[in-house]
C-alpha cells in the first residue's frame, strides 16, 4: 500500500514517546514492502520563527490554511490510497482532516492520548484525575483551570479547536486507532462514534537484550512529573528505606519539571540513584538488568510504552491498576499492579517483586511470552494493515469493514480503580 504518515513532531528537548512510535511504525511498513511517506511540521522549528511568526503560532493550533493547501496539493500529484494522521498539534491542525477529504483519501488516526476530549490530552489535573471537559462541547473548564502549561491563555487555543473542530474530526476519519481499551471506553462515553474507534495496541521492537540473571536494581524510567507518579514513588521507596531497604538500588533515568527535587533527595543515598537523561542503548541495558521496572502513574496512561519494553526484555513490572497498564500487566502472572495514588501499596508491591528470585523469574519469563504474543513487531504489522484495509473499504465500499470491539485480543479488560497516557502536549 502507500502510505502517507502525517505527524507534527515534538520538541527534541524531551524524548517523545509519541514520536518513537511513529518512526517504528513507518519503519515497520517499509520493511514490510509497503510505500510510507511522511508529512511533518516539528515543533524544534519555532524557536527560529521570528517573534511575529512565533505570536502567531496560537492562532494555527484551530486551523492551518497553508497547510490544508500543501497536503492537498501533495495527494493530488502522489496520490496515496491512506493517509495516517498522529499528531495535529500546533503547526499542522486539523486542515489536514480537510486536505485529506478534498482529495478522497481515507483517513487513519491514532490516538496517543485524551486531546480529543481534553485540551491537554492527560484527563489529569492538581494531582488527580480529572474528567470535567468530557462529553462538554467547548472545554471550558481546561481554560477556567488553565489546563495546558498552566496558563488560561495558552490553554485557550487548543479548547477552540476542539469546540470547532470536533464534528471534522468524527466525520472525516473512517479509523481511529486506540492504543487501549480502557482509552476507548472513555472516548466512547464522551460521545465519540463507537463504530469508528477499534484498539490497536502500540507494538515494541525486539530490544535484543533480555534479562539473564535477577537483575541489579529497581528501575523508573520516564519523565520526572508528578503526574508520571514520581513523589508518589519517592515516598514508597522512603518508606522501604525505613525498614530496612530492599537490598537492591532504585535507578531513576529521565528529565522533567522535578528533576531538581529527585536530584536532591538521591543525594548521598546509597540505595538510589538518579542517571539523568538514558540514550536509547543505555535505557534497553538499564530494563536489561532491572529486577522489575516501576511504573507508578498518576494519569491514565493509554498505553505504557516502559511496561511493554521491559516485558520485552523478559521482565515484570509493578504498574499502578488503572489506564492502558491493566491491558499490559497481569497482576501476579507478569507482574504486579498497585492501588493509584497509594504509595503504602507500592511499597508492599515492590518488597514482593524483589523478595522471591525464583517466582520473579517467572513472571519475566511470562512477560516475554505475552509480548511476543500481543505487542511484538508481527502482531503490530498485522493490526496496522487490518486497519488500512478497512479503511480503504469502507471508503470505497468494496469490502466489509470489521466492527471494533470493546474486548481486545489480549483479553477482558481488568481494572482496579479510577478507569481509563500516553502522554500529555
């Protein structure tokens, strides 16, 4: 097939896990035969706009006319038989979804995160969950709170383009992809077309690295955020220090608005360790030597891209029970699961991975299995061209396009707690 990828990629500044997502999916078809091409806006590029160009960047977030004339020029001349959209935000816009309907392509999106019933895409607010925006037709309350970057008028330019652009959005994609079923619950209940929203769970590559002894220490590997569960993981590991410690280090490897805070609290302490920033061949040897790898969110992440990549590597997680991680850990088969928000129970759930060698094994060795089974790089191919397919059918109406279904092939969804990142703007 020919495939036109259409993504505005996220500052360098932080790795996005949205954009290494991408990048392997157009790997993973190109590899497969098919033809991917690639229209992209980077957000890198406005530092260098000038002050002008930069004051005007809000106004482009609802929607840009530049781009809806580029993009329907390219598919005019290179005409591709499905267009995948990922990210909009803030220099492409929703004029795609336009550029795509003037030259009859079929639209493909996925759906890294909450942004289409929540201006910052985390469902997440002051430290808890939050859901006032869903199912509301113009976002107010994301600018009463001042949602995005806690500021009331950045916020502003994202709840317009929802408010004005929500009708383009269910109309004019044929598939939206969902990266878990806890994510598609929730979009379902705000009012988006059931029909159109299936899971497709986002795949890991084979990090040709697995665990091959019990691992050297305890491993948190992510943005350094309050919603990313940090403090709450600080105070769990404070409270196993109290007692005694678990005889083996928490590794934290990442950047974020807390590092100072991590910084200060590792400081001088022989049973934790703060690396910085992790090249990509330094996080897979980090996972590699992991005991269990740690995933305390408290945002519903819609997938958990750390989880499957230990998984991968043949080792369990402790991950807290809500969002996409009750698709990926099976509590006590692959790894264990812990109340959101409760850091006594994180506690308890961490002395338990690192108590029996044996059984941890187990649940690495379990992990594997599952991956290969539901998130290796053959069962994403395999769900991506099904989507395509059926994309391209119903468009034309030549074929029989399958009805998504709330249940995935990994099985009934189980969840403890609040219901429901895969990352925020």
């Amino acid at each position: 097939m020919h495939v036109l990828v259409v993504h505005n990629r996220y500052s360098s500044a932080q790795p996005s896990g949205e954009n290494r997502v991408v990048d392997e999916e157009v790997g993973l078809l190109r590899a497969a035969g098919h033809r991917v091409e690639v229209f992209e806006r980077r957000s890198d590029d406005i530092a260098a706009r000038s002050l002008l160009s930069k004051a005007a960047v809000p106004l482009l977030v609802p929607w840009n006319p530049s781009v809806r004339t580029e993009l329907a020029a390219r598919l005019r001349d290179h005409r591709a038989d499905v267009v995948h959209v990922h990210n909009v935000f803030p220099l492409l816009s929703p004029a795609v979804l336009a550029a795509c309907a003037d030259a009859g392509v079929p639209v493909v999106a996925t759906l890294h995160n909450y942004t289409q019933v929540c201006p910052p895409g985390t469902l997440h607010r002051d430290g808890r969950a939050c859901t006032e925006c869903v199912g509301t037709a113009t976002s107010l309350p994301a600018v009463r709170h001042g949602c995005y970057r806690n500021s009331r008028l950045a916020t502003v330019p994202l709840a317009v383009s929802l408010a004005v652009n929500r009708r383009r959005w269910w109309s004019g994609v044929e598939r939206f992809l969902c990266i878990s079923a806890a994510q598609r619950d929730v979009l379902v209940r705000s009012g988006m077309p059931a029909e159109r929203l299936t899971v497709k769970h986002n795949f890991v590559p084979d990090p040709g690295v697995g665990r091959k002894d019990d691992g050297e220490h305890l491993l948190f590997l992510g943005r350094l955020a309050e919603a990313k569960g940090v403090p709450l993981l600080m105070a769990a590991w404070d409270e196993i220090a109290a007692g005694g410690g678990l005889g083996v280090p928490l590794v934290i490897a990442g950047a974020g608005p807390l590092e100072r805070e991590v910084t200060a609290w590792a400081a001088g302490r022989d049973d934790v360790r703060y690396v910085g920033l992790y090249d990509p061949e330094q996080c897979r040897e980090a996972v590699a030597r992991s005991v269990a790898v740690v995933a305390p969110s408290m945002a519903r992440e819609t997938f958990g891209l750390v989880v499957a990549e230990a998984m991968a590597a043949g080792v369990p997680a402790v991950a807290a029970a809500h969002g996409g991680f009750v698709e990926l850990v099976e509590d006590g088969e692959t790894g264990l699961l812990h109340r959101p928000g409760d850091a006594a129970e994180l506690a308890s759930r961490l002395r338990r991975i690192a108590a029996d060698p044996a059984r941890n094994r187990e649940m690495g060795e379990a992990a594997r299995r599952r991956y290969e089974d539901h998130f290796s790089p053959s069962v994403g191919l395999r769900r991506l061209e099904e989507e395509y397919r059926a994309a391209t059918a119903g468009r034309s109406g030549d074929g029989e396009v399958p009805s998504p279904t709330r249940e995935t092939s990994t099985g009934s969804r189980r969840e403890t707690g609040v219901s429901g990142d895969g990352g925020s703007r």
